[in-house]
C-alpha cells in the first residue's frame, strides 16, 4: 500500500517538474517571438523612412511609381520572411514544450501496463488456489 503512494507522490512531482519544465520552455519561445517582433517594428519603420526619403527625392511620377512598386514588393517579402520565421518559433516552441509531458504521458502507460500485469498475476494465483480448494 505504501508503494503506492509513494510511486503516486513521485508521479506527482515528476508532472509538476515537467510542467515547469513545459512552461520555461513556452516563455522562452514567447520571450524569443517578442524580440523578433520588436525588431521587425524597427526594421520595418526603418525601411519606411528610407522609402520617404528617397519618395521626397524623386523627380517625376515614373520614378515615384516604380519606388512604390518596390517598396510594396521588398515589404511583402520582408513580411512573408517573418512570417516564416514565426511559424519556426512556434513549432519548435511546441515541439519542445511537448517533450517533458510526453515523457510523463510514457512513464504513466509503463506503470499502468505494469500495474495490470501484477493484478491480472495476483487474480491468476486467486483463481488457482480456489480452484486448488475446490478440487481438494
């Protein structure tokens, strides 16, 4: 009986430690999507400045067009990139975050498969000394 709780009481810990363990994992991700996020913003305020500049220094309507055009299309490329990188934190932040409670989700199938083994032992053995009892 006391095996019991103490292999209960040790599960316990074990999920909480990989909880936190889940859970520093996920703040490091966010901590990592923050940054990412705040150096795009000054990037991006960057490239638009320089795209004024060069706006106010355009002497026709044709230049100020095409520096429009490539304004949108480095700025959509710029976007996507980021994007993609995102979606890169982010599965790895999940990936990794998933990992300690996939070991606790292992460790729990292990004991309980053992646990079944050991009653369906203890059930056989009932069954054979009432069967030893009956016969006798």
């Amino acid at each position: 009986m006391m095996t019991s709780y103490e292999d209960a009481t040790r599960t316990s810990k074990s999920a909480v430690d990989s909880t936190l363990d889940s859970l520093t994992v996920v703040t490091k991700g966010l901590q990592q999507i923050a940054t990412e996020t705040s150096e795009f913003g000054k990037r991006s305020y960057e490239h638009q400045m320089a795209m004024l500049e060069k706006l106010l220094q355009a002497r026709s309507m044709d230049k100020t067009f095409e520096l429009q055009g490539d304004f949108a299309k480095s700025i959509y490329q710029s976007w996507v990139s980021q994007t993609t990188k995102f979606g890169e934190i982010y599965a790895d932040m999940a990936r990794e975050a998933c990992k300690p409670l996939e070991q606790i989700a292992l460790g729990s199938y292990g004991r309980g498969v053992e646990y079944t083994r050991e009653n369906s032992e203890t059930a056989a053995k009932v069954a054979k000394a009432d069967e030893t009892q009956v016969a006798a």
